[in-house]
C-alpha cells in the first residue's frame, strides 16, 4: 500500500519584499497594453475633447480676440486639453472597478506588489492615455491654424495640462475602489462635468454669483484650471492654486492607497 509524500509547508522566513514594492518597467508596459486593448475608453479619452474643441474652439466671432499672450482659440483649446486628459485620466484610474469585479484584487494578493507600487503603475499608465488626449487636442489646433500662442507657450502649456492631469489619474483610482464597478462609470461623466463647470474650464468662474464663486475656489478643478493657463496669461502663480492642486492630490492619493489595502484586505 502507498502512502502520500507528506507535503511541507513553505518556509517564508527568507522571503524579501522586492525592490520598489514590485514596480518594474515590465509590469508598467503590460498595464499600457491592457489599456489599448480597450478601445471604448480610448476613442473617448481622445475623440471627444477634440469634437469639442472644433465645436466651441472655432468660432468666428471671437476666436481671433487677444487673451493674454494669444487668443481665445488658444484658451479654449488648452481648456478642452485639459478636461480630455482629466477625461481620460479619470476614466483609465476608474477601470480598476472593473478590475475589483473581475476578482483582480484578489490575485495582486498573491503577488510582492504593494499597493503603493500598484497606484503608481496605474497613475503612469493613466498619464499615457490622458498625454494621448493633449496631444490630440493640439494638434487640431494646429491644423485648425486658429490658436495663436509662441511655440514656447505650445509646449509650456501642453506640458502643463499632462503633468496637471496628474490629480486625476488618482481621482479615477479612488473613485474605482471607492464605488462598485456598476455605478461608477454612469457617475463619472457627470461627476467630471460638475468638476469642470465648477472649475471654469467652460465658464470662467468670474461670471457666476459670488456664493458659487467662494465655492469654486475649493473645488479640485480649480487651482489646476488656473495654473495651466497662466503661461498664456503671465499674470503670474497664486500660492492658493497650488495647495488646492497639492491638497487634493493628497486626498486622492492617499484615500486610492487606503481603499486598495482595505480591498485586498478581505481576500
């Protein structure tokens, strides 16, 4: 009669956490592939702030009026760069709810990744998509030849608009643990349209009572709206704008973390 081997438990006394929380450039690249396999949030995050821009960014009536180094037309298209690459952003950091529904939380439990490492592989990932949209943007501007700004402001602005987008690559991820995969993408249009009413980028907040005005200026969109534009308008960076932009970077950031942990938690 044969017996069993007796199976011996692992000794994970000598297991080491791996350098960087697991970050590597390989499992960055597999998350970028996974993203241009899903091609609705693509088409999205791309087409449509340029629909926008050839709709609202071109009118004759006052394309062509002087706003601070350039013209409306470019305002409005670093306006509309912007609410794409929050667009995207937002949306890329969001599909991790659909990666919690999938049972994919459940298995980074089983790998060295930490959920550090794993917000920061999402974040860049995010900001892949959303520099996608910036560039898309512009380069309708370009050929709309309607957006007159110094090749200096094309850049520092553009630049401006990706690195901004920033916040909302961890808006997206908290939002993604935060709600489950069912109700969050239905919530983030509006969400994000609030947002960008609230942060000026369709109506400067200048135009609206002075309640919702106060109210703005704590809003997320706010102080980034601002910061990016103020190349074209050289008036110079208020400090305030700067912690509003770093303040809800921390908020979002740190509440992505938090729910990750509590996510891979019940596993």
């Amino acid at each position: 009669m044969s017996t069993a081997p007796a199976i011996t438990a692992q000794d994970l006394s000598t297991r080491r956490v791996p350098p960087l929380g697991g970050f590597t450039p390989t499992a960055l690249k597999l998350e970028i592939r996974r993203l241009t396999r899903n091609r609705r949030t693509v088409i999205i995050a791309i087409v449509v702030p340029v629909v926008f821009f050839l709709l609202f960014g071109l009118n004759k009536a006052y394309d062509s009026l002087p706003y601070g180094h350039g013209n409306v037309a470019a305002e409005v298209m670093i306006s509309l760069a912007l609410y794409g690459a929050v667009l995207a952003t937002t949306f890329c950091g969001a599909m991790v709810s659909i990666e919690r529904a999938q049972g994919w939380s459940r298995q980074l439990r089983l790998t060295p990744l930490s959920p550090v490492a794993y917000i920061i592989i999402k974040i860049l990932t995010a900001l892949v998509l959303g520099l996608c949209s910036v560039i898309a943007v512009y380069i309708a501007g370009i050929v709309s030849h309607k957006p007159s700004m110094s090749v200096g402001l094309w850049i520092a602005t553009g630049a401006s608009v990706w690195v901004g987008s920033l916040l909302f690559a961890a808006f997206g991820l908290f939002l993604g643990y935060l709600l489950p995969a069912e109700n969050v993408m239905q919530l983030l249009g509006l969400i994000l349209a609030l947002l960008s009413f609230a942060g000026g980028l369709f109506i400067p907040v200048s135009q609206y009572p002075h309640l919702i005005q106060e109210i703005a200026k704590w809003t997320p969109l706010y102080g980034l709206n601002l910061l990016v534009h103020t190349p074209l308008l050289g008036n110079g960076v208020d400090w305030t704008w700067v912690v509003n932009v770093l303040a809800w970077l921390a908020i979002f950031a740190g509440g992505a973390v938090w729910r990750m942990r509590k996510d891979t938690a019940r596993v």
